[in-house]
C-alpha cells in the first residue's frame, strides 16, 4: 500500500511537470528568436554559427514543440476542419494562451491521453492489487479519455476567466471613451489613451484593433474581429452602436454615453445574479463536508452512552 502511495505521489509531481511543460510554449515567435540571437553575437562581436545558434536555443524549442506540432498536424489531418476551426476560435476567445494553436492544442490532448492512460497501466501493473487485464485496459482507457478532454477544460477555463476580465472592465473603459471622446479626440485616439491607461485583456484588445487600423484595415472590420475573437455580448452591442452610430452619423459621444450606463446595470445585474447563485453553489460543501462532521461530531457521545446502556441490550 506504501508503495502504490509513492508511485501516485510520483505520478502527480510528474503529470504537473508535464502539463507545464506542454502547455508552456515561448512567448516570442521563432523568427524573433533567432533574430534576438543574431544581434546578441554581432554586439559581442563573435561569428555567427549556425548550428552554435541552433544549439543556444532552449531544449523544448529544439525537440519537444517540433515532435508536439508534428504530432498536431498528423492528426490534424485526421480531424475535420470545423474541428479545428473551432478549437482556433476557442484560442482566440482565450488569448492565445502559451501562443498555441490548432496542430499544437490537438498534440497537447493527444500527449494527456497516453500519459493518463499510461499511469493507470502502470499504477495497476506494478502495485499489488491483482485486476483481470480487461479491468485494467477498461480504467485505462477512461482514465485516457479524461486525460484527452482535460485540455479542453483547462482552455474553458481560460475563456471564461478572460470574458468575465474583460466584462469588468467594460464599463470603466466606455467612461473614460466617453470623456475623450466629449473632450474632442477622436474614437482611435479615444481607445489609444484606454490602452495606455489600463493593463487589462480589454486594453490589449483596443491595442490590437488600433495596429490593425494603422496597418489598412477598416475600424468596422477590425471592431466586428475584436468582437469575434472575445465572444461576449456585452462587446458585441458595443461594437455594433459604435458602427451603426458611424454609419448614420449619430454623435458618438451621445452613443457611448449610453452604452456605458447600460453596461453598468448590465454588470450590477450580473453581480447580482452570481450573488443568487451563491447558495445553491453553497450546498454541495455542506452537504459533502459540514453536514457529515457536524452529525459525528453531535451523535457519537450519545451513540456511545446508548451502547453502554441497558438499551442496548434489547438489540442484542
């Protein structure tokens, strides 16, 4: 029993380990990477070596993303493409977390699958307890399974954490739009001083759209993208008041004045709602954990007195 306790503790330290590791990529992109390497050796003044460059860069960079990614597009090739579209669409929604995408997201799952499955095999083959081998693969292949969706919890998790970051935030930024706007700048020059301002998923997303408006793209476009990539609908109505109000040529100011009131009680609203579910979510520990130690805790001593008394006879 010792010994199955040690291997799970292994196992758990390991299946962390991994999970860091294949969800961590770099936050450069390769062509910055080897451009950062380049200019290091030149201000050293030392001669640029290939393979000295290569052999610089880290071991995950040069062995585990390359087998992970050529993992991720040979299934790739089995996965229909709605699949994969949609895992990108639930990448975007989460920020690109670790700069994943679709081939290296579908690797990540594939990866958890054969590690999960492979522990409950190891667990049962090397502990003491004794299963026929079609128990062991039936558990293996569930424990599989979960392992394969894990992933795609964890990806959730990230898209509701940033939704309801950025659903805080809404009204805050809309005020301080408001106010420039009234004060004479322009909607970009508006969203340019949100971004500066704040350090938050919304001001990285205002941040974006103006690059892409500086690069040739359209605001309305770029807005309808932000409003895509984010996914939630108080941005949605945002994004679509703020290019009907452009296309009809209503004064903006007046349109964000009113969408930054309607955000506020759609926020008071929302913290209202979590509050109503409070309660509900309240239970499960009660009934789980306080209820049980609360009915040993009250209904042992007199358990206790009932065995030792002459009652307790009359059941014998």
């Amino acid at each position: 029993m010792i010994g199955v306790i040690v291997i799970l503790l292994i196992i758990l330290i390991g299946g962390g380990a991994l999970v860091y590791i294949g969800i961590r990529a770099p936050q450069n992109s390769e062509e910055n990477l080897i451009q950062e390497r380049l200019e290091e050796f030149l201000q050293k003044g030392e001669q640029v070596d290939l393979e000295k460059l290569e052999m610089s860069r880290p071991f995950t960079e040069r062995v585990l993303y390359p087998i992970a990614r050529k993992l991720g597009q040979a299934a790739a090739k089995f996965t229909p493409q709605n699949a994969l579209n949609t895992i990108g669409t639930q990448l975007e929604r989460a920020g690109n977390p670790g700069r994943l995408d679709p081939t290296l997201f579908l690797a990540l799952q594939f990866i958890a699958l054969i590690f999960f499955g492979g522990v409950i095999l190891l667990v049962f083959s090397v502990g003491q307890t004794k299963m026929p081998f079609g128990r062991v693969l039936l558990f293996s292949l569930l424990f599989g399974a979960l392992g394969f969706f894990f992933p795609r919890l964890w990806l959730t998790s990230k898209i509701t954490r940033r939704q309801k970051s950025i659903r805080r935030a809404l009204p805050d930024a809309l005020d301080l739009l408001t106010i420039c706007v009234e004060a004479g700048l322009g909607f970009d020059a508006a969203m340019q001083k949100v971004s500066d301002k704040w350090e938050t998923e919304l001001s990285l997303a205002f941040a974006r759209v103006i690059k892409e408006v500086q690069l040739g793209k359209l605001r309305r476009d770029a807005l309808r993208d932000m409003s895509d990539k984010i996914g939630i609908p108080e941005l949605t109505s945002f994004v679509a008041a703020v290019i009907q109000s452009e296309q009809l040529g209503v004064s903006l100011a007046k349109v964000l004045r009113i969408q930054s009131d309607q955000m506020r009680i759609k926020r008071r609203q929302h913290a209202e709602e979590e509050a109503h579910k409070a309660p509900v979510k309240m239970l499960i520990p009660m009934v789980l954990l306080i209820f049980p130690s609360l009915i040993i805790v009250l209904l042992t001593p007199a358990a206790l007195r009932l065995m030792n008394s002459s009652l307790a006879s009359m059941f014998k």
